[in-house]
C-alpha cells in the first residue's frame, strides 16, 4: 500500500505500477517473470512474452519480499540496476529499462548479508531512501484509513464491499495483527464474500478479532435456543400491546401458542427486513440476532429478501 501511494504520488504516477513478489514464485520462474522470453526458450514457451520490467517501462516496478530471491537471481537483478538494461529468456537482444525499483521485505537483510544470504552490493543499491514501516499493531491509529483504501480499491475491481460500523473497526484495532496489513486485507477480502454489500459489525467478525465488549450469553439450563427466542418474541408481543398494558386472556377453548409465535415471529421478520430495505445484516441487528441465525429462520418460513416490498 505504501509503495502504490509512492507510485501515484510521484512523477511517474500516470505510469503503470506493477507489483511482483518474489516469494511467491518459484526460483525457476522468476527470472522469466521478471524479463519476460521468446517463443521457444524452454519448453512450454509456445510463444514470446513481456516480463515486469517491459510492463512497468515508464512506472514502477514494486518487488515485494525481496529477500526471498535466490543469490542467482540477485545477480541478475543487480546488473538491470547498474546498467538499465536486460534481454529476455532465450533472447539476445537488449531492452532498455526506465523504470522506479521499490522493494519490501519482512527480514533481516543484514543478518542475510552476513550470512551470504543476500548480496551487499545489491542492496546497497536498492537501499537508497529506506522507509521503516512499523507493525500494524504498533500504528492502529491507521486501521481506519488501511480499511478505506481496501475498500476503495477492492470496489475499484467489482467488488460488493461490506461498511464498517465504529464498533466493528474499535474492535479491529484491539486486535495484535501478527499477519500485519497482509492479514488485515485478507480479512477485508473474507467479509466481503461472507456478507456482500452488507454493514459489518462486531459480531460478524470472526471470534479471533472481537475485542470489545458484547453482552455475553449465559443461557439457563435444559432451556434450548428456540425456546429463549419464543419467550424474547413474547416479550415483544407484550410490549407493543402497551395500550391494554396487558395480553389478551387466555381463551378458555386454549390456543396453539406455538403456531401463534411462529406467526409473530414471521411478521417481525418481515417489519425488520422491510425496515432495512432488504439487508438481512442488518435486519438481524433490529431482531438482537446473527445473520446465520436470521438466514436460518427465513428459510425455515420460507421468506426471501427479495418478498420484502
């Protein structure tokens, strides 16, 4: 994220920005990913083909955990950014390169230095304007602004994004981020298929991340789930009757009290959706339930979103 805001920022801003990383691709690929080949150079190459230095001629060429590139490759690496040229895999003509190097890594490239892991003329050639980015959990302050430039650019690539109620990002930024801002995006990408164009609060976080306080669930022994809704569901009959300020009596033939609260429920179902323009996320939040819990129960009466006028 810092290397796309230094791109954008930057007088090659309008030029492309193409990230690679190293550490994601094996040793025997890298070099033709970052170079490009011509048709024929190993099997399988049934055809000539751009590499990122050729896609980011012009911009920026962000190599992402530079220190898990093979000495092999550092060599190669270093001598693009001596002499601003290279030739693709299996080709033997020179190719100019104007672009801007950034790298990251997660490690320690001095001890890698010292351990022959990594070259010590390629990296001071690389470490010209170092930045130190803290961990996550160190700057939580930017949690907001990390989830709004996520969010942006996952809409930007189609994506239904989620929003985030107050509580949901002070609960985010309670959390320690071993994964760091690879882990925060991670779970941005994972809200937003669970709940699709939907508000995301506390309790939609996976357990891991809910670190504020929620009133806590003791329920009462040999008392199931459906019947502490039944009773939650009387309560509320009970409480829009207020005018009478009391239930109807009994009637002395009795009644199906079951069917009766089935039939309450539905229509509190019903007046929550319709009250959220359809959004079960937050339809559930009115009725003091999950989300699964709510899909569960609509499909059980047979109720769809898309019924809610």
């Amino acid at each position: 994220m810092v290397a796309r805001n230094i791109h954008y920022h930057s007088s090659r801003g309008k030029g492309p920005f193409v990230p690679v990383n190293c550490g994601a691709i094996p040793p025997d690929l890298l070099e033709s990913e970052l170079f490009g080949h011509e048709k024929g150079a190993f099997t399988g190459a049934i055809a000539a083909r751009k590499g990122r230095f050729e896609l980011a001629e012009g911009g920026t060429l962000f190599l992402d955990e530079i220190g898990d590139m093979p000495m092999s490759m550092q060599v190669k690496l270093l001598r693009v950014l001596q002499e601003r040229c290279f030739e693709r895999v299996g080709g033997n003509q020179t190719i100019q390169a104007n672009v801007r190097i950034v790298a990251a890594t997660h490690r320690n490239l001095d001890e890698m230095i010292a351990n022959s892991k990594f070259r010590e003329d390629l990296y001071y050639r690389l470490n010209v304007f170092p930045i130190e980015m803290p961990a996550l959990r160190e700057r939580i302050e930017d949690i907001p602004l990390l989830l709004q430039e996520l969010l942006a650019r996952m809409e930007a690539e189609g994506a239904n994004v989620v929003h985030f109620t107050p509580r949901a990002i002070t609960s985010l930024m309670e959390h320690k981020w071993p994964g760091n801002v690879r882990e925060l995006a991670n779970l941005v990408e994972r809200l937003i298929i669970l709940y699709p164009g939907e508000m995301v609060d506390v309790n939609h976080l996976p357990m891991s991340y809910r670190h504020t306080d929620l009133p806590e669930f003791h329920p009462e022994p040999h008392v199931t789930l459906e019947q502490m809704e039944q009773e939650a569901l009387a309560d509320i009959f009970a409480e829009s009757n207020d005018d009478a300020n009391s239930l109807s009596d009994l009637p002395p033939e009795g009644l199906n009290l079951k069917e009766m609260l089935a039939d309450l429920e539905i229509d509190m179902i019903r007046q929550a959706l319709e009250a959220q323009n359809g959004v079960v996320a937050r339809a559930a939040d009115m009725l003091g339930m999950r989300r699964t819990t709510l899909v569960e129960k609509m499909r059980k009466y047979g109720l769809s979103k898309d019924d809610i006028r």
